[in-house]
C-alpha cells in the first residue's frame, strides 16, 4: 500500500485499470513504461493476463528511442513509431528449419498477433499479392492497410541479413501499390523489410523514409 501511494502521486489512478493491474506495473521502475502500458491497458481493455504478456516480451523496451522520446514529451507518432524491433513471431508448427516460405506461414497461422506487434491499426489485405511489372508476375509476401494512418503496408519476409537489393525490391512495391492501387485521399505507401539481421549501413543510405528495417526474433 505504501508503494501504491507514492504510485498514485506520480500516476493518475484510473477506473479501468484494477488492483492486479497496479501489482502488476508496481514491479515495473521505469515511470515512462509505467505510463506506456497504462494507456494500453486503457485504450486496448487488457485483462492482467494480456498485461503480463505484454511486459514479458518487452514491449516498450522493444520501441525505438525516438518513440520513446515523443510518447514523454507527447509529440505526433507516425505508422512506422510502434512497430517493434525485434518482431516476436510465435512459431506454432514447431518447425525448425524457417525458409520465407516457412516463415510466411508461422505468420499467417497467427495473423492478429502479428499485426499487434506492428502496432495500431493494421490490417490483413493478403499474403502472395501478384501485381504485374512488364510481361512478369510479382509476389508481395504481405500486404497489409493501416486504417489510422490511411495507408497500404507492403511487407517482405527475408531469412537473411538485410541487403541492398531488398531496398531495391520493396521500393519497386511500393511504387506499383502507390501507382496502381492507392486513391488520392490515402497517404503513400510504406515498406518494411523484416529480416533474419537488420544492416544499418544499408538503412543509413536508404533515401526513402517510408522503408524499414526490422529483425525477427522466433520463439
């Protein structure tokens, strides 16, 4: 009780959140984080299961530094803010050996738990999206839609380290996303690459913002 009164100073105590939920953040010593997951918990009804989880796999601690430094002094965040970095994917199949291919399942088996992991507001469009470049028949892994930021999500899936053709790759994406699909009232289409190991020297002469990077970790 007497943690929870030096909490409730710093904190404001809220109706939705119960007294597991406060046993639960008192554990926590960063006050930032404390108030990350207290808007979750508010803004997306955690239970103190849900809570727990969400702790267990580090989830603020897994969000860039520049997100972490708008969420304290309460600047605008962008589509690309909370997707963390690792990605956790839950392999279900218990596969040992992941291929793309392999890894693109994994994925699909449990779809809303990776969109979670994207952040707010993803949606699942579908996996080998064929678009035609020329006289030739191309395969987005993913395509996804961010309804709060009105965007399409082109997502590719690589078990390697990143390199510069998938820049390349997924720009070309994009662009036919942007060309061939987007309407006018919709922002531009982003890119990310998801990765076995993330190359920041590629991503440091990337000239297009709306492409990222980020690794997966399996479990």
């Amino acid at each position: 009780m007497r943690q929870f009164f030096h909490f409730s100073k710093s904190h404001t105590v809220c109706d939705q959140l119960t007294w597991s939920h406060y046993r639960t953040l008192l554990t926590i010593k960063d006050n930032n984080e404390i108030n990350y997951y207290i808007k979750l918990i508010i803004n997306e009804s955690l239970s103190v299961r849900q809570l727990i989880q969400r702790i267990k796999n580090r989830e603020y601690e897994r969000l860039d530094d520049k997100t972490k430094e708008k969420l304290i002094f309460s600047k605008d965040t962008s589509v690309v803010d909370f997707i963390k970095n690792p990605i956790i994917i839950k392999n279900n199949t218990n596969k040992e050996r992941i291929s793309e291919k392999v890894l693109q399942k994994v994925i699909l088996e449990d779809i809303p738990s990776f969109l979670k992991e994207l952040g707010d507001g993803f949606t699942f469009i579908e996996n080998e999206y064929k678009i035609k470049i020329g006289n030739k028949y191309n395969y987005i892994d993913l395509l996804l839609y961010n309804y709060i930021f009105n965007c399409f999500v082109v997502v590719e899936l690589k078990v390697t380290e990143l390199k510069k053709e998938h820049i390349g790759q997924i720009e070309v994406y994009m662009n036919y996303i942007d060309k061939n699909l987007r309407k006018p009232t919709q922002d531009k289409t982003i890119g990310i690459i998801i990765c076995k190991k993330d190359n920041k020297f590629i991503m440091e002469y990337c000239s297009d913002s709306r492409i990222l990077a980020r690794e997966y970790y399996v479990l």
